[in-house]
C-alpha cells in the first residue's frame, strides 16, 4: 500500500473552535471541563471556555494561555435559551467559526422518586437534560454554517448504566444518552456527529471540595477493576478523542470511561459522580 494513502495522525484541531460548556472548576483543580478545555487548546483548537461564573472561566483561560494556547473566557447561565444562544454568537464573533461542542454541566441529586423533591426534580431536569438541549440546538447551525461538519461531546454518567439510589439523577443521565443517539440520527447526514462520555469515579473539585472522607475514597478506588480513581483529565482526553478526526467514523456511542467499574459488582457507596 502506497503510504501516501495512509490516514493522517492529525488529530484535526487546528484552526478549529470548540465550546467548552461547564470549562471552569473550583480553585485551581483539574475538573472534568477544565482538563478538556487545556487539551483541546494543546492539540490547537481555539476554546470559548464556558461556566456559569467567569472567575472560574477566566482561570481556565489563564492556564491555557500560560501554556501557549488561544481560549476566551464566557459567563452563562445555560438553562436559559438566550444566553445559550449568546454563547453560540460569542465563540463565532470571537473566533470566526463553531466546529465543536462539550456538553459538561450538570447537577446530583440523591434518593428514589418516594424521596425525591418534586422541584428538585425538574431542576434536575433543566440543567442535566434541557441546558444540553439548548446549547446543542444553537451549536448545531453554527457548526453547519462554518462548513466542516461538527462534533459534540455530551457527559452522562455511570450511574445511567448502573442504578443506585439516585434516581433523578439516574434518570437525567440516561436522558443525556438517549438525546445524544436522537441527536447523532438526525444531524448524521449534516457531518455532525454526537457522542456521549460515561464517566465513573473521577476526583475532581467538584467530589473533593464537597468533603470526601478518606475511607469513602478508597471504596471508590476499590471499586475499580484497576484499582485505581480517574481524574479529570481522564476524562479530558476522552472527550478530546471523540471531538478528534480519529473518531471521525463513530458517532452515536457511548464511551465509559470508569477503570472497570461497570463490569464488577461490588457493593459501593453512593456518591454522585
């Protein structure tokens, strides 16, 4: 075989623009969109990096100009369908175009519907399902109009595949799966594909400034067939393998990204992920 016909090992970045939606993180910690954000701006994406509060945004930018990298900072409330859209129009006024969209916000919630709030509830629901929901329903022009296709991330959850009592939280996790395959359908024939990360036990601000006790860490390390705990950057480079042109043939999946805990059965704690 000719090598001149061999793929490219390109990962495709350059000149290319991703959104980060959820892209900040407590402190100076590595979050699972933060860790996307650094990686996607190394390869040589440009980053509108997103979070609800821009102190937490502009830190990422910082750490990726720091390394070299292009990235702007944007403040947004991603429940609300103006702002959505306000973002959509800030990364292509700032960078020209839209080629890529990582879905990383969300909220926990603990308990079965006899326990469950009712607010809290569809609280759940409009930040796990419908933020996505409009973020991708004002990205998904963008992306056409810039003419390259597109890709998405969307980050659901181990704990759609494996129940525990955390049943709205469950249930919007496995919603995020479900959009991505609706998603990945209907825009397919647009060259947008749309994939879905199911991470496990990553220990990212969000656990660890919440307060982790050390006893119930090393259930979650020991309930890995690795007997390891993922970090955000675990994560990171998942959702920066399926945005990649090494992905460019799959679409629609799922992605579990959890050192082998779906496929053990060990009792463990119930602690969002």
């Amino acid at each position: 075989m000719n090598q001149e016909n061999w793929p490219s090992e390109d990962l495709g970045f350059g000149e290319k623009v991703a959104i980060v939606a959820g892209g900040g993180a407590a402190d100076d910690g590595i979050g699972n969109g933060r860790a996307a954000s650094i990686l996607l701006a190394r390869a040589g994406a440009k980053v509108l990096v997103v979070d609800n509060e821009l102190s937490r945004a502009q830190a990422t930018v910082d750490l990726i100009a720091n390394a070299g990298g292009t990235a702007a900072a944007h403040a947004a409330d991603l429940t609300d369908e103006a702002q959505c859209k306000s973002m959509v129009a800030a990364a292509v006024s700032q960078f020209g175009r839209l080629d890529f969209l990582d879905n990383n916000i969300g909220i926990s919630s603990r308990g079965s519907v006899v326990e469950e709030d009712p607010d809290v509830w569809r609280k759940m629901m409009q930040v796990n399902v419908e933020a996505m929901f409009l973020t991708s329903k004002h990205a998904i022009p963008a992306m056409i109009d810039s003419g390259g296709g597109g890709a998405i991330v969307n980050i659901s959850s181990i704990s759609a595949l494996r129940p525990r009592r955390l049943t709205a939280y469950t249930t919007t996790k496995g919603a995020v799966i479900a959009l991505t395959r609706a998603m990945a359908v209907d825009h397919g024939p647009e060259g947008i594909r749309v994939n879905c990360i199911a991470p496990g036990p990553v220990y990212t601000p969000m656990v660890y400034t919440r307060g982790m006790p050390d006893e119930q860490r090393a259930q979650r390390k020991n309930a890995s067939a690795l007997k390891q705990e993922g970090t955000g950057w675990d994560i990171g480079f998942a959702v920066r393998f399926l945005l990649s042109d090494q992905a460019k043939y799959i679409t629609g999946h799922t992605l579990v990204v959890d050192g082998g805990v779906t496929i053990q059965a060990p009792a463990r704690e119930s602690q969002q992920h």
